[in-house]
C-alpha cells in the first residue's frame, strides 16, 4: 500500500472494537445470545427479562468497554478486555460491581443498616480477552495476583477468562471480529480501509453476519467517530 495514501487517509482510534462491542450487545437479541453462551443451562430467560446495567466513568480514563446487565438472580458483570494481558482488571471489575450493587440497593432504597439480611442479585465477572497468550488461566483472582503470599486475605474477587475457542458462539465471534480489524490494520495502517476490509471479511467468514448486515452503516458512524482529532482539525481547522 502506498505509505502517502496512507498517512492522509483518516485514522481509526484502538477504541473502535471496543464501540462495537457495546453497540453490539446493547441490542436485545444479541445479548440474549450473549447470557445464553454463559448459562446454555438456562431455556426460561427471554429478552425482556434482561435489563443493562452498565456503569459510566468509574474510573479515571476509562475506556468504555464495560457492559454489566442483570438476568432474574444474576448480576453479570462482562468486560472485553484490551488485547495486552493486565491483572488490574480485577481491580476495576471490584470497583465496577460495588458501584452497581450500590446503585441497586439505592434505586430500590434498601438500607443496609438493618439487621434483616438484604437480597441481591449474585455476582457473575468475566473478562474476554481477544489478545494473543501462551497461558490461559481459567479465572483471575485477586489474592492470588496481588497477595499471593499472604495466608489469608479479607477480600477477593474471581474473574472467569473467556478466551478464543472453535465453539462459534456469539463471543467467539466477537473475539474473531477483533483479530480480524488487528490484522487489518498492520496490513493498513489505522484507517477506513482497515475498518472497510473488517468488515467485508467477517461478512465472508459469517462472523457477526446478521450484526454487520443490520448495522453496517451505524457501524462505519461509529468507527467515523472515532478518527483522529488531527484528522479532523485538518479538515476544519
């Protein structure tokens, strides 16, 4: 590819996989898919008994690539991980789930100060991780990363890891999506045609076929959203 057109073509942001993973779940169906590849077990749960409960700006130059929603007895809280391997991921989905569990016991004005012990939805973490790593645990703990010598621990967190599988679930999908659009933009750079040939390519490899097809144009919207501020002042400025 000539390295000229390159340059002058507008640039993707690292942050468009993670729009397309909110966008994408924030459809009702598709999060349906999505609980039911965590709980195949479960054949009762419908769309509507799902609700979002996604936080905003817990944390300091947070990425929004967090998506938490309830399902009957279970509060899911999911992650799409960046594709560089870091155990502060379980800092932040501790953080994460008591912001929501607090924003639930407030909406439904439950004291905690009573002595009747309060109901809540159980807590379910994940993480998925789209990157590339030789050892794959199955879940993360807390104390395991953080005080691994300590003989006891007042507080831990188990994250269950989601990784890439030949299963062709909804998530797996997702995970192919993002290797995909990595791929494309070493072959091109972080540019339209990178985005443009993702997308093409997952429609050929029917990953996220029904999505693509029904979302194309609000999908090129978002990855236009995220070009480069320098691209942009050059156009306007």
């Amino acid at each position: 590819m000539d390295t000229n057109a390159m340059n002058n073509e507008p640039k993707a942001k690292h942050t468009a996989k993670d729009s397309v993973f909110i966008d994408l779940f924030a459809i009702p169906k598709y999060l349906l898919e999505l609980y039911q590849t965590l709980h195949p077990e479960d054949h009762k749960t419908v769309e509507t008994d799902l609700k979002i409960t996604t936080a905003k700006c817990i944390l300091a130059g947070h990425i929004y690539n967090d998506l938490g929603f309830m399902a009957g007895d279970k509060l899911i809280m999911l992650v799409e991980a960046q594709s560089t391997w870091s155990p502060n991921i379980v800092i932040r989905l501790l953080i994460y789930v008591a912001q929501t569990l607090n924003n639930y016991f407030t909406e439904r004005k439950i004291l905690l100060y009573k002595d009747n012990k309060v109901h809540f939805p159980k807590p379910e973490l994940y993480v998925i991780y789209t990157g590339e790593r030789k050892v794959q645990p199955e879940y993360l703990s807390l104390k395991e990363l953080f005080f691994p010598d300590e003989v006891n621990c007042d507080i831990d967190v188990k994250v269950h890891m989601i990784y890439e599988s030949d299963t062709g679930d909804i998530i797996q999908q997702y995970i192919t999506f993002c290797k995909v659009l990595t791929a494309q933009i070493k072959l091109h750079g972080p540019t339209r045609m990178a985005i443009k040939e993702t997308l093409r390519i997952c429609r050929d490899k029917k990953v996220l076929m029904a999505y693509l097809k029904e979302r194309e144009t609000e999908i090129m919207d978002i990855m236009t959203t995220l070009f480069d501020q320098d691209y942009i002042t050059g156009l306007y400025g």
